[in-house]
C-alpha cells in the first residue's frame, strides 16, 4: 500500500507543495466557519459541527495520505486564531492530524469507494471514519486540557462527548458533499431540474419552521431527507442535511425555536442528536439506494448480453466475445485498487 509520498511526487515537489498548501487553506477556512457558532459546555467552548475534520479526511482519501502536511499546517493555524500557542500545542497537531489519518487508513483497509455507491461504503464512512476515528482527536484534546488544568476532571466526559460529536458531524456532513463535489460532473444534466427546484422550495420553506417553531417539529424535516434520497441519491440528501444542520445549530446557538428555555447540556443534546440522526439517514439511504439503483443496471446489462448470445446461438452463430469487467466486485469496479499518492 503506497501510504506515502511516491518517487514520481519527489520529481514535482513544487506540485505537491501547492496541494500541501491548498489542504492547509481550506481545512483554516473550514476552521473559521465552524467558530462562528459555538457552544459553551462546561465552561469550554465547542463547535457543534466541526468542518475541518471532513475537509481533512476528503482531502486523504482523494489526493492520498501524502497530503497530510496540510492537514497539520491548518490547524496549526487554527489553533493560533484561537489561543497563543503553546509546547502544548504540539499534542494538539498529533490528535488534529492523527484522527483523519487513521480514519482514512481504516477506509481503505475496508475498501471504501469515493462515489459511496454501496451501502458498505455509507456505513464504513459512518463507524470507521466517523465514529471510531474521531475518538482520537477527542480523547486526546480533552486528556490535553485536564492535564493541564484547563478542564475539571469532573467535566471531562461531557466536554469530551461535545468534541466527539463535533468531529463526527464534520465527517458526516463535510466529508461526502467534498466527495461529490469532486466526481460532479459539469454542466449537470438538466432533465430533472424541475422536480429539484421543487425539493429546494419546498426544503427552504420548511426547515426554517421545523427548527424556528416553538413547538418542536424538527421531525418535519425527515421526509425532505427521504424525498432527496429517494430521487437524487447523495448529491440530494447531503445537501438538504447540510441546509438543516446549518439552520439548527444558528437555531441552537441563538437559543431559539426549538431550543428555546433549555439549558446548555440540554441544547447541546437536542441538537447533536437531530443532527447525528438527521446525517445518518441521509448517508446510508442514499448508499443503499444508490446501491441497488446499481444492482438492478447491473442485472439489466447481464440479461441484454445473454439475449444477444441467445440471438447468436439461433441464427448458428458464435456468440460475441465478452468485456472482461476488472476483477472486484460484480458491478465491475476494482476493491484492489492501489492506494492514491499525493499528488495523483
């Protein structure tokens, strides 16, 4: 597994260097977005959605693990807008750039596909990249602060719970809409911009009242999310759940709506738990309509080629030679695939 730098990147260092920087560029601006709205828990102040971590493991999984310089260059900077930096801040660089790395490692090994055409794919973003990867990006930023007395031990779980989940949401929310901004094709088709300008009115009318209401709709948003996905698969429900966790956690954050009257542990709870359950139904019903979507051609294609060699073998003919499809799965894509190197 080519996990580093390849000799071929060595001879273009100026390339790769403008991708280094390019990652540490937008993984600092996603930082910036994601301290716009923050949450106090505990006396520590979080963000409820944290970007930077999907920018960081969509930039690993689609240039290679040789990008990581960037990573740990951006939130170096980050770290700075912040706070002055400290000996400690190092501890902090190793858990910020440790996280995306090991979520990408585990991708791989699990032999995830970029377009998250199956539901394998959805579900290893899910629990490998998010869920167990980003434990160590809070353990250890938590573990850093108690250890150095910022933090009372008695607040470690419920601080450390609000990172957790700040990191996962920006795997789940950040980390597919880059994936599918990188393999969008351009211009998009437009045979079905009617029915999506539709799913957008409709989207933007509605989530301002599920999430500004007083009387806790914020259920009203689901259907929105089955509609995109039934219809228009990861592009569809990525983007309404990124319109939604927007607009709840501006709600959350300015203690309105839905949120209004709750103490802090318990907006922090309301509003991780919509947004956590809200990204995994929109990322694993896509897969998993996607996948079969891709079944069902696949069982198409293979029913056209026997009628064609059933055609052949009446007229007395050798039936045609058939594509070879790469070895892998049956929809013809390659799990062996090399590991990308930085730049590709």
């Amino acid at each position: 597994m080519a996990a580093v730098v390849g000799i071929d990147d060595l001879r273009r260092p100026g390339r790769y260097a403008v991708q280094v920087l390019a990652v540490a560029a937008c993984y600092y601006a996603a930082a910036r977005l994601g301290l716009l709205r923050e949450l106090s828990v505990e006396g520590a102040v979080v963000s409820p959605v944290w970007p930077p971590t999907g920018v960081a493991v969509a930039a690993l999984l689609i240039l290679g693990l040789g990008c990581w310089p960037g990573i740990t260059i951006g939130a170096f900077f980050a770290v700075m807008a912040v706070s002055t930096p400290g000996p400690d801040v190092l501890v902090t660089l190793v858990g910020q750039t440790g996280a995306p790395v090991c979520a990408a490692l585990m991708l791989h090994r699990a032999r995830f596909h970029t377009d998250l055409g199956r539901l394998r794919d959805g579900v290893a973003l899910v629990f490998l990249a998010a869920l167990t990867a980003m434990l160590i990006s809070s353990t250890i930023g938590v573990g850093l602060l108690v250890l150095l007395d910022k933090l009372n031990p008695d607040s470690f779980w419920p601080v450390w719970l609000a990172w957790w989940v700040g990191d996962v949401m920006g795997v789940l929310l950040v980390t597919p809409l880059l994936l599918l901004l990188h393999r969008a094709r351009w211009p998009p088709p437009l045979g079905r911009w009617p029915e999506a300008t539709a799913l957008a009115v409709v989207t933007c009318a509605v989530v301002p009242v599920a999430v500004y209401s007083t009387i806790s709709v914020l259920y009203l948003v689901y259907p929105l999310l089955i509609w995109a996905a039934l219809r228009f698969q990861l592009a569809g429900s990525v983007l309404c759940a990124l319109l939604m966790s927007v607009l709840a956690t501006v709600a959350a954050t300015d203690r309105a709506g839905a949120f209004e009257g709750l103490s802090r542990i318990e907006i922090m709870a309301k509003l991780q738990a919509f947004n956590g359950a809200m990204a995994l139904t929109a990322l694993l019903l896509s897969a998993l309509i996607t996948e079969q979507r891709n079944t069902r051609r696949s069982v198409e294609r293979a029913c056209q080629e026997l009628a064609e060699v059933l055609e052949h073998l009446t007229a007395g003919e050798p039936p045609p030679p058939r594509e070879q499809p790469h070895p892998g799965d049956a929809d013809g894509t390659d799990d062996n695939r090399p590991w990308p190197t930085t730049p590709p």
